[in-house]
C-alpha cells in the first residue's frame, strides 16, 4: 500500500488539510494571528461578518489541528487568548500571498463577472 500523500486521491487525508485551508475564516484568522496574539472578542471584531458560533468552530478546528494555540489566563473574569503556532505560521505566510492577490485582483474579478452576467 503506498502511504505517499496524492491530493487528488479522495481517500488521502490531505483532502481534511485543503479543505480547513479553502476556508475564507481559516484564512483570515491565521492572517490575523500570525501578526499577533489576540483575545476571542478582538478577533470577532476585526473580521467583519464572523459569528461567535463561527469564530468558535473554527479556532478549535484550527487548534485541533495544530495551527492555533488557545492559552486560558488566570484573570477575573478569565480571558483566552489565541496564538498560531509554528506550524500555522508556516501555512500563513502561503496564505498570505492569496489575500494579496484577492486584494489586487478583485477589480478584475468583478469586471469579469459582470460581462460574463451581461451576455
């Protein structure tokens, strides 16, 4: 049995990897995080359009997966603060490039769809 990762075999478990990262709010997080620590509440303000529920799932889904770490200060009340992880540093900095190309590009993208709509 050949255990070589294929991305393009639906069994490979890379497929789990891909899809946590074409996850726009996997993105933005781990964009955000690798600048810094933040507290849940910060990060829920600085994405525009995340619910709780949503900020929730995805930073234990990224923390599962070792790309996020969630460390519980002993405070009153207490307060999480979330922090990526080598590993996730590793994955934003390719990340990174993508949101610089949606920035750059989304002009063209936009003319695009338009007269593709218009026809």
């Amino acid at each position: 049995m050949d255990l070589t990762p294929n991305v393009y075999d639906p069994a490979c478990p890379t497929r789990l990897v891909l899809d946590r990262i074409a996850d726009k709010w996997t993105t933005l997080l781990l964009t955000l995080l690798a600048k810094g620590p933040r507290r849940f509440n910060e990060l829920r303000r600085m994405i525009g359009g995340i619910s709780q529920k949503m900020l929730s799932q995805t930073l234990k889904s990224l923390e599962r997966d070792g790309l996020v770490a969630r460390e519980v200060l002993p405070t009153m009340p207490v307060s999480v603060t979330y922090s990526i992880t080598p590993l996730g540093l590793t994955l934003a900095t390719e990340i990174q490039g993508l949101t610089t190309w949606a920035q750059r590009h989304i002009g063209a993208v936009l003319a695009a769809q338009s007269r593709f709509d218009a026809r």
